[in-house]
C-alpha cells in the first residue's frame, strides 16, 4: 500500500450491516478493475486494504459481536436507509405532483412535503452517508451518495415530464418504465442538432399554418391548435417509430381541434384542398358556418374539420406505411371504437379457416383526445376496457390528452372530478406521462418512451399533453368573456414556436435571419395553393370520391345452396373430436339437427343460421360476430362455440369444417353497446369483404350505441362516402316481457332510413333469414353493400311456423313480400289486406290456422309480410293490391304502439298506392309513452285484443 496508516482511525470499525455489504461489493469491483469505483474508494482501499467480512471484525477463532452502543447505531442508520427508500418510491409516485407542465401557470400549487426529505427526518448529511445504490437501484455512475440520488430522481420526475406509472400492477413493466425513465432516457434522448433544427421547422410551419387561415379566412371557424403546436412534430415521431417498428398501417383517430393541421402536415392533404373548403364554405352568418366537404348537397355532407383522409408514406418507391385519418363527427370520442376496429381489421389475415390470424405489428392506432372528453365521455371507458379483451384488443393504442385546460367554456373544476384529465386511464393500468408542451423536446421524450412500452409490452399508453388554447373554442369565440385571467396570461404568453426558436438561437444553431426565411418559405406556399384555388376553385374542390347514389332495389342474387351441399355442410357441424363431452342437454338438440335436411324434415332459426354462415365460409367470405352473448345466442339457440363437459375445453365447428376458405371470428362482448357497434362498424369499414354482424343482447339496448347508429352506421355513406355493410341483429317482439325487452325501436331505423342508406328487415321465417345473410354476403364490397337491420326474433326462434322445409333452402331466395299460403284463393271476395311484419304476422296465422278457425271462411281476408320494411317494396304491394279488385280496407296490424313500430312509416307508402274509396286504417296499441306494459296480462289482453279486431270483418265491428 502506498499510503501510511500511522496515527489513522481505522475506518472498517464503523461499517456494519448492509453499510458494510455495500463497501466489500465495492472492494470486490476494484480487485477486478481498480477504475471501476470512484476515486474515493480507490484511495480507501489503497490505504486500508480490504475491508473485514459481513460478519464484522473476524478475530482467530471466531468474531467478535459489536457493542450495543455500535448495534443502536447500526439501527439508527439502517432506519435512515428505509426512510430514504421511501422517500425514493414518494417521488417516483408523486413527483409530478411539482412538475413544472403547466405553461401558463394556471394550477394551484400541490402539497409536495412528501417529496421533501424533511418529512422523513432525513437531513443533508443522514443521505450523504447512504451510498446510492442501496436505495435507488438506477443510479448513475456519477452519483455518489444517497443525497445525489435524490436530487438526481428529482430532477427527473418534477421537470417539464412527469410520470404515472404505480397504477401499473406488472412489476415487470413498472420496473422496465422506471429504468427507462431513470437509467437510459436522460443519457440517450438528447437532440442531435439536426434534430433540432428539424423540430422547430415544423413548428414553424404547424404556427404558420394556422396563422394564415386567420388572416385569409377572417371570421370562419378553423378549431385552431395553437397552443399545442407540439401535436405536429409529435405526431411526426410517433408515425415515424411505428413505421421504424414494422407497422404497415397506422390509422388515427381525433376530434376537430387542430385537425386541419394534422390533415395538412400529417397526411399531406393539400393545401389547396383546403383551401378551396373555405372558399366554398356557406356565409358564416348561416349554419352552418364551419363550411362543408368540397360542394354540399343541400344540408348532407360533413364540415372540413371532421373529414379524414389517407396518405402513404414512402421509403424509396415502395409504400411503407399508410396513415388514416378517421372521419368524425362533432360527437368528439365516439371516433375511438372506430378506429380500434379498423386497426384489429387491419391486423388480421382472414384468409383461412378458424380465427383469424393476427398480427399485432402490422398496424398501430393513435387516438387523440380533449381534456374535458376524456373523462367527460363514457365512450371513452368503454374502449379503454379492450385493451386487454381477445376479440378487441389490437397491441396498444398510443393516446393523446389535447389538454388545453378548457371544455368550450367550462374549466376544470366543473368538467372533472379528478386531479388530472388522464386519471380515468389508471383503472386500467395505462402508462401516464404529463407533458409540458412548450419544451418540444420534452414532448418528443414522451413519444419515444410510448412507442418503445408499445413495442415491448403491446399495451395502450397515454401520453397527457398540458397547453393552452389560443383563441376561444372556435376563433369567432371571445373567451375574455368567461375566462379572463386565463386570457390575460395566453394574450401575454409567447408562442412555443418563439420560445424555441429564442433557444436555438441561443444555442447558435439558428438565427433570426434563418427564422424569417423558414417562415417566409411556408407562407409563400400557402399564398401560391390559395391563388390556384381562387383562379380554378371548381377544379380544386375537394370531392373525395363521392359514391354514386345506391339503386332503390337490392339486386337479384342467387342465394339457393343446392341440398348436396347443404347436408355434407349439415353432417360435417355435427362431427366432433374425439373424447369431446358436449353438455347432455345440449348434446341431444344439436343431434336433432342431423335430421333436418331429410324429406319432410323442418330447419329451424338456429340452424339456419349456421347453414348460412357455413356456406358463406366456403364461398370464401369472412365472418365476424359479436354481442354481449353471441357464442351461446342470448336466448341459448346459436351453441357455435361448445364446452367441453369434462375439461372446458372450447371447441367450434365452424373452424374444423373442410369446406370452409374463410375465417370464422366469433366473439362475447363486453357489456357496452356504443363501443362495440363503434368497433364492429370500423372493422366492417375496413375489411368491406368481411360479413360483420353485430348482435343486442335485447333489441332495447341498442339505444345505448344511438351516436353511431346516427352519426356512423345511418349517414356515413352520404357524409363520407363510407361504405359499411353491417348487420345489426336486434332482438324485438312483444311477449310480455315489459318495457326493456319488448322492443328494438324499429320506429328510429325507418325514420332514419332515405337515400337507399340501409336495408330493415323483419323476418318471419328461417329461410328467410338464410337468403338475407346470403345475398348481404354476396353484396359485400360491391356498390350495393348497405347496413342490414334485422329486428330478429326472440319466441319465435323455436316457433314451429317459423321452421322452414329443405327446399325452401335449396331452390327458394330472399322475399321482400310473403303472402299467406291458403288466402285469398278467390280473389274477387277479398275485401280487407292485413299488412304486417315480424311476430305480429306468425300470431296472425296461427289464429286462422288454430283448431277453432280452420273452419271458418277467411275468404273476405288476406294477410301479406312485409319481410323487407325498407327500402319499401312499394311494386310488389302495388301488385297484390291489384290483384284483388274488391279490397275495401288496406289494415296495417302491429303490436307495438301507433307512435312506434312501423305505422307512421308504412302510412303514407300504404296511401299512395291504394286504389281510390279504399280505406287505410291501422290495428295495433294506442299511442304510448313507453314501449310496452310491464304487467303479463295485460300484455296479454292487448295482443289477444289487436289479433281478435284484425281478423274480426268490418260490418262485425
């Protein structure tokens, strides 16, 4: 040793416990390699040798305990390291607590004593005593002691970046997000300058975007971003990972602020496209004033700032990835299912039989949200809860909280009752950086973490994004009105754009005479796509592939299966593998099926169904099915996935069977209505080859999902020429089940039906349902695909009179009208058309077909279904009436109340064609408020009521 020791205290006689293990890990790193500890302990050892063994001073013959004064002393000291340990954990917990992400200051500062070392009794010197590593284990190489750690760990979590992550349950994924946040990220995330200078372009071009729109299009509504001109280059990164990642398709979802940015800068939509929207956008005196897609159609189209578009980004002459924009309603987070859908079509290769076979990589989502709808939305919980759900989860979406700290007009206080906008995230264990967004390379941080969590743990992660907004909720908006210290502090706040450029400046990689010709640059272009569109505005007008108007008629498809097919297809579902124990009960009604092909044998609903699936899977098209029961059919019918008795195995038969070239994707819900039809229509939406059906547990709870019945399912062919071809089964039909489970609301579907939007269907028989699947197949991404409505059945999947004959399956097809078989034989003495749909007519017939009326003379009486409500199939009625050249009464009979169902529809249809001195009358319920009385017998009374009156003659009345 080269040291001398003389007259020196030796130092190992105060090292015990975890003090004195910390040091000999020291000691055994320098005997490999003396430059791998600090200084100071080079010259310890150097000096004094190696330290005494853990188990303190070993003497000859054994060691020698300490003494309780150096025992109390080593308790203290290991107490020190525990209240320091939690200190650790308190401000990777709570540090954002006192970040610095509020840009305008505006939140009331939290009580951050928990992060402070006091609060534990730790002073200055109680941390310099601790080495490092015992209580953080990310420590850097340059932090010495316990009192460098903390200052080090605060400095990270109460900057301009804050993190949430002790909601997350895994440790795996809390302990991989601590180490990035605290060992790698700070080393490896530093700008190059390129970078930089890249960064603040594009906020330069993001702040002059918008600011040309104000001065060129004084007065109209934009939803500018400004305040959050961040979102663009972030944005930027995040595409830019994903693609890097593998992802061959990144499909985006957002409200309207700052939209038109992101279709500019993102997806590359020209500027003169938009441009040329302003231009024909209708006085902003009227409404509405937002404008319109290119031309309007009367009051039909969709204002610029909901609009989508698609852009391919290229690496070389090959398209890598491609990006879609959702289109949107003003219903703001209703988008999010839709884009979760179209990213799990995107990742799923449906080409073969049994499920689907996905690929989480192949495609990545990215949702941007507002502060107030966020937790504001309930939309939003419900996609949330996909994340981890088989038939919906999609490998993690990235979100974004747009957080301008405004709701229109409404502030935090009255819009949340939480401290965050992104708490709700929590609950389901989702990754949460806050963010400032005016340091820009703060924000791209964040984006590299959320890309890297996703690639690794194919979870959602949310990103909440903390701003200002500039301007009001819509730049016609004066916000001093009802935030005027708010905009006091944004009137005086420089732009984040000017903070930035003022740092490269700073730092010399810029200079003012480089800021003007960046920002010239861009509004040179912007002045130039303006001019082109004023000189040739028609030209310009953006009319994104208009679909041509729909043909009133479904076209005539063959639907027929020849029996052949249908019985090899019959005998393969009841194959099952060997040792496989279906449920006894079970297992007996599926071997009844075996029979049902033969001569004189009856298909029933369930049965059907599956023949129509089946046979749609050998014709090569996809299946996709989901309700909140759809395996087992809420009314315990469909069985397509079977248990296994003994072990649970699962097992379905549509995947085994040979003649199968398609998937078969069938999936139990969660129990949300508005998400899952949201993701259902998205998928449809993007794999338009695909037979995507949704089914209501009852027909009553769709009004739970209206906003994408209105907004997406109903218009957006016309808004957006957005094609959908998704079947709706909706459970409907009055049993005496009360006001819940009674009725679909048939009456909202046909006041919502025009402009060949869908088709609504009420059907009556087996057959009937296995042609609509199949001619909806066949209709698949064709110019005639449309939503299908079917108000499907609940008694009546059993009824016997529902049971359709082999041959109708065989030779038959798909009936818009269906006559009563035994009717109207003698044309010219019927006076009276009972006009149904739906349950009302099989109750119809059973009534003159019952013991007591098969002998009565029904000669005065015909009953006609219509099976297809709309499009109406106004000839074919035309046709019956004129074959019966004595009808004085065309009754249109129902058992829902005259202001539902399908009364006020089928009126005026009825009136314009019947013949003149004909009367149009209606039999059904009153008027009523609810859809149906809560109490069997009266349930009971009024049906027996409205059948005995429709079959009752007129001069009997």
């Amino acid at each position: 040793m080269t040291g001398s020791r003389k007259g020196k205290h030796n130092p190992w006689q105060t090292y015990y416990g975890p003090n004195l293990g910390y040091v000999q890990e020291q000691y055994e790193r320098y005997v490999n390699d003396n430059t791998s500890v600090d200084r100071e302990f080079q010259v310890l050892f150097e000096q004094w040798g190696a330290p005494p063994s853990r188990m303190n001073h070993v003497q000859e013959g054994g060691y020698t305990q300490p003494s309780r004064d150096e025992g109390q002393a080593n308790l203290r000291w290991m107490q020190k390291v525990v209240d320091a340990s939690k200190l650790v954990w308190n401000i990777r917990t709570y540090g954002h607590l006192a970040a610095d992400i509020d840009p305008l200051g505006l939140s009331a500062a939290s009580d951050t004593r928990l992060l402070e070392p006091e609060s534990f009794q730790l002073s200055k010197e109680d941390l310099m005593a601790i080495p490092a590593e015992i209580i953080w284990e990310n420590a850097h190489q340059d932090v010495a002691n316990g009192w460098d750690a903390i200052e080090k760990l605060k400095a990270i979590y109460t900057k301009s970046i804050a993190y949430e992550f002790s909601h997350v349950h895994e440790q795996t994924e809390r302990e991989w997000l601590n180490e990035q946040v605290e060992a790698v990220r700070l080393a490896q995330d530093s700008l190059t300058d390129e970078e930089k200078t890249s960064l603040l372009t594009r906020l330069v071009q993001a702040e002059q975007f918008e600011h040309f729109l104000h001065r060129t299009f004084t007065g109209q509504k934009r939803f500018s971003i400004e305040g959050m001109e961040v979102l663009i280059p972030m944005l930027d990164e995040m595409v830019k990972l994903f693609s890097s990642d593998g992802a061959e398709y990144i499909l985006m979802g957002m409200a309207h602020r700052g939209r038109l940015n992101v279709l500019a800068h993102l997806l590359r939509k020209p500027y003169s496209k938009i441009f040329s929207e302003f231009h024909h956008a209708p006085n902003k005196d009227m409404i509405p004033s937002e404008g319109s897609r290119g031309i309007n159609f009367g009051w039909t189209g969709d204002v610029k700032y909901h609009l989508g578009a698609k852009h391919a980004i290229k690496a070389g002459e090959v398209v890598k990835t491609r990006l879609r924009l959702a289109n949107n309603p003003s219903h703001l987070e209703f988008v999010n299912p839709v884009v979760e859908g179209f990213t799990r079509a995107a990742q799923e290769d449906r080409s073969t039989s049994g499920y689907p076979v996905q690929n989480v990589s192949l495609a990545a989502t990215i949702l941007l949200h507002g502060d107030a709808a966020f937790p504001g939305e309930g939309v939003v919980a419900e996609t949330l809860n996909f994340n981890k759900l088989p038939g919906y989860r999609n490998g993690g979406t990235v979100h974004f909280i747009v957080n301008n700290r405004l709701g229109f007009t409404t502030e935090s206080e009255d819009a949340r009752s939480t401290h965050y906008a992104s708490d709700l995230a929590k609950g389901f264990e989702i990754p949460i950086v806050h963010v400032n967004a005016d340091d820009p390379e703060a924000c791209l941080t964040a984006v590299r973490l959320a890309a890297q969590y996703r690639s690794r743990f194919k979870k959602d992660f949310l990103i909440d994004l903390i701003g200002y907004r500039r301007y009001g909720h819509n730049e016609m908006d004066d916000p001093g009105t009802t935030q005027p210290i708010i905009y006091n502090k944004v009137n005086n706040h420089p732009s984040v754009t000017t903070l930035y450029s003022q740092c490269l400046i700073d730092e010399g990689l810029v200079t003012d005479e480089q800021m003007a010709e960046i920002k010239q640059e861009f509004v040179s272009r912007m002045e130039a796509a303006n001019e082109k569109v004023k000189h040739n505005h028609l030209e310009d007008a953006d009319h994104t592939d208009r679909l041509k108007p729909l043909v009133l008629q479904s076209p005539k498809l063959d639907t027929a299966v020849p029996l052949e097919r249908l019985s090899a297809i019959n005998e393969e579902l009841l194959r099952w593998p060997d040792g496989f124990e279906i449920y006894p009960k079970l297992k007996r009604i599926l071997q009844r099926r075996a029979g049902a092909l033969d001569e004189g044998g009856q298909v029933d609903w369930a049965l059907a169904e599956t023949l129509a699936f089946a046979t749609i899977l050998e014709d090569g098209k996809p299946i996709r099915i989901s309700g909140q029961d759809s395996e087992r059919g809420t009314f315990a019918h469909r069985h397509l996935i079977l248990h296994n008795a003994k072990s649970g195995e699962n097992y379905c038969p549509l995947h085994q069977l040979p003649q199968a070239k398609a998937s078969f994707a069938i999936h139990n819900s969660p129990l949300s209505e508005a998400s899952v039809l949201g993701f259902e229509y998205g998928y449809n939406v993007y794999a338009p080859e695909t037979l995507v059906i949704w089914e209501a547990q009852y027909g009553d709870f769709t009004n739970a999902g209206q906003v994408i019945i209105d907004q997406f399912i109903s218009a957006g062919r016309e808004k957006w020429s957005q094609i959908s071809s998704l079947v709706m089964l909706l459970p409907h039909g009055y049993e005496g089940q009360g006001p819940e489970h009674s009725s679909a609301r048939l009456e909202r579907f046909l006041q919502a039906a025009a402009e060949d939007n869908w088709i609504i269907a009420n059907l009556t028989s087996a057959a009937q349902y296995f042609h609509i699947l199949r001619r909806q197949a066949a209709m698949l991404a064709t110019d005639h695909a449309r939503p299908l409505i079917i108000m499907s059945p609940k008694s009546l999947i059993r009824n016997p009179k529902v049971a359709s004959p082999r041959e109708a399956f065989s030779k038959g097809a798909f009936m818009e009208v269906v006559e009563q078989p035994g009717l109207a034989e003698k044309p010219e003495q019927v006076n009276r058309i009972l006009l149904c749909s739906g349950k009302v007519a099989v109750d119809l017939e059973a009534m003159i077909t019952n013991e007591q009326s098969a002998e009565a003379d029904w000669s005065w009486l015909h009953i006609v279904r219509i099976e297809q409500l709309y499009p109406f199939p106004e000839q074919k009625v035309a046709e019956i009436i004129q074959r019966l050249p004595n009808v004085k009464e065309l009754v249109w009979v129902q058992e829902e109340p005259e202001n539902m169902g399908a009364w006020r529809y089928i009126e005026p249809r009825l009136r314009a064609i019947a013949p003149e001195h004909t009367e149009v009358a209606y039999i059904g319920r009153p008027e009523r408020s609810s859809t149906a009385s809560g109490y069997q017998n009266i349930h009971s009374f009024e049906q027996e009521h409205v059948l005995t009156l429709a079959l009752t003659p007129m001069q009997s009345q």
